[in-house]
C-alpha cells in the first residue's frame, strides 16, 4: 500500500519494523517504551538521543532549545503569543493558508495581531514577494506557516523581520525535516510530528533562549516554554511512546545522509508528480503558482469535477490510500512526505496517465 494521507502520514517502513522489534522488550529491559518510568535511564537515554540526532539534522544552534511538547502544533498557536508577548503587544501574521489563518485567529486572544499579508482572495495560492510586506513598527514577532498543508503552497525562502529585536517564527509542521533549514533566522519553529517525523501526539518546538522566561502571568504551566525547557521537557509525563518513535525517524533521518539528503530525494519525488500535472494538457491542474509548489503536499483537480471521486476510489482499489483533497478544497491531495518512496509517486503518475487515458475526450 501507498499512503498519500495528510497526517498522521506514512512512516518509514524500517522505522516500524524496528518499533515492533522493540515493542515487547526495549533492548533487554524487560520492558515497553510504553511501560517505563519517563524519569528512568532507559527513558531519558532515548529523549537525549532524539534531541541530539534532531540537533545534527538541523544543526541547531547551542543557544536554542528543543522542546517536547503535547497538545498538537494548534496548542501552539496560543503558546507563542502568551510567551512571546504581553496583551498589547503588536505582532505579524502573513497568512497564506487556513492553518496560518488559524494561528492568527488565536493569536488575537493573546496579543494584538495583525494580518499583513492574506492569499485568501487568490484561495490561498500565492506566497506574497517580501518587498511588498508592510510590516507593523514595533512588531513582537513574524509569524509564517512554512508549508500550509491543505493548499500545498510552501515558502522557499524566508522573510526577514523589519525591526529591530522582532523574530520569525515559522509553523513547520508539514515540512519539518524535509530539507535543511536555517535555524538561526528564526526565533522559534514549531511542528506537529505526524507528517515527517513520528506519530500524532508529539510537538516540537524549537526556540531561542532569550525569548523564555517573559509568559504572560496567566499562562497555564503546560504552555510556559520556561518549565518546560528548566525541566528538559519532563516537567509533567511527556508522550513517551511518541517521542522515542521520533527518536527513531531521526535517526533512520541522519543514517540517510541527513537532511540535504533528504531534500534531494523529496525534490525529485515532487518532481515527477508536478511534470505529471504539467504534461496533462489541462485534465489535472495544480492552482498553486509554480515557484512556491510545496514539495509535500500536491492539491491538484480534475478538469472534469464529476470524475474526482472515481479517481479517488479507483486508486484505492490499487492500493493508493488517502488521496481525498481537504474537504475545504476539495479536489485530490497527494502528500509525499519523506516517507513516500519514489516509487509510490511513479505508481500514482502511471495510474494518472492510464486514468486520463481512459476518461480523456
Ligand atoms: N499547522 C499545520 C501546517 C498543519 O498541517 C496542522 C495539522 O495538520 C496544524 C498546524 C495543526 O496541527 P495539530 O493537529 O497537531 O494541532
């Protein structure tokens, strides 16, 4: 089977099979990941070894933090301005898709955001030119979704915060690991792990030092980035199954060659997908502009609207799962996170060409 679901997505297939291997009995310890005190050696040896590989992959500078987290890549959306910023405090939403339009949306219970930049108009298929933002004076922090997941258009470059002591922070949570990012333009990075880097349950978030320690007073503790990072994410039980199956992504992720690595593998994967679009002759079409195609997720539609859910359940039929588009937008969604083999996207490439060749004129 070829899973083309959004997330929770595929999983490297020798990750599972080292998870199953394991699951009984962790390396002789007579016992299961699940069963372990979180405060024992066994567990803190596997929450130091996936923080350390993640801290090789991204080459994460030794001023930032890296945080477990729960409460989903959403609990964030009001993390960071409760952390970041005071209740009247200004900060920047650019807003090119539904999950960065939800965290400015949060954002305004927190703080003062504004958003200065919408795709909506152009149902969220554009990433603005970063000329063209007119950023707030005095503005806390810059907030971008690095990859929107749902309508597939993704930021190839990074803008720049106009003032002085104002960060970025980027929601990267369906392109988490996917290519090499430059850690230190950024302030924070968050991510939820069930596209790229484990199971659902998980939150990454990756942040500067100086910016801990400011929370709002009515910050919850479970969302105050200062316990959490005094208490090297073990202040309350962690997700512990979740975190040592990322432990093991990240490693599968560094025993690949790391994330240039990777990133060569996801272009060429997009790649061929894209050119399958391309070469149609307009009966698939991708509404995102070409330069800022995400290399994960791939929305495209059918000339022909009515056939959209025979092609969805015919490719089910060949053993090509989850390739429903959001029910937002509709259409076809195919996500090819790192997991997805070459090979699955040359399968559903050949399928499209044998499904237009048969529904075509
Ligand atoms: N941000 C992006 C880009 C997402 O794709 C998602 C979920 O799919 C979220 C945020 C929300 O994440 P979670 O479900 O982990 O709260």
């Amino acid at each position: 089977v070829f899973n083309f679901a959004a997330g929770p997505a595929v999983l490297p297939e020798n990750v599972l099979l080292r998870a199953q291997s394991e699951l009984y009995n962790w390396r002789g310890s007579g016992m299961s990941v699940m069963e372990m005190s979180h405060r024992g050696k066994e567990f803190l040896s596997i929450i130091q070894k996936a923080e350390a590989d993640l801290r090789t992959l991204l080459n994460i500078p030794s001023n930032y933090h890296v945080l477990f987290l729960q409460g989903g890549a959403t609990t964030q959306f009001a993390a960071i301005p409760l952390n970041i910023c005071q209740p009247d405090d200004l900060v920047d939403y650019v807003v090119t898709g539904s999950w960065g339009d939800k965290a400015f949306k949060e954002a305004s219970k927190y703080c003062q955001p504004k958003s200065i930049w919408s795709g909506k108009s152009d149902k969220y298929t554009k990433i603005p030119s970063f000329e063209t933002l007119q950023q707030t004076p005095g503005a806390k922090y810059l907030h971008i979704c690095a990859n929107e997941t749902i309508h597939g258009v993704e930021f190839k470059d990074y803008p720049i915060p106009a003032n002085e002591n104002e960060i970025l922070i980027a929601d990267m949570s369906s392109n988490f690991c996917s290519k090499p990012v430059d850690v230190s333009k950024f302030g924070l990075i968050y991510a939820g792990a069930q596209k790229n880097v484990g199971p659902s349950g998980v939150t990454i978030v990756i942040i500067r030092s100086d910016l801990i320690g400011n929370a709002q007073s009515t910050t919850p503790v479970m969302l105050d980035y200062k316990i959490h990072a005094d208490n090297a994410s073990l202040y309350n039980t962690p997700p512990c199954f979740g975190i040592y199956m990322c432990g093991l992504v990240f490693e599968d992720l560094v025993a690949q060659g790391g994330l240039i690595e990777v990133e060569k593998k996801n272009v060429k994967k997009a790649k061929v997908l894209y050119d399958a679009i391309n070469d149609s002759n307009g009966f698939y079409r991708c509404p995102v502009v070409e330069s800022v195609r995400s290399l994960m997720n791939v929305p495209f539609t059918l000339a022909k609207p009515e056939l959209e859910a025979e092609f969805v359940r015919e490719a089910a039929k060949e053993k090509m799962l989850q390739l429903k588009g959001h029910r937002s937008v509709g259409g076809i969604r195919a996500s090819i996170y790192n997991a997805m083999p070459l090979a699955g996207v040359e399968k559903l490439v050949a399928f499209m060409k044998d499904f237009q060749a048969r529904h075509d004129g």
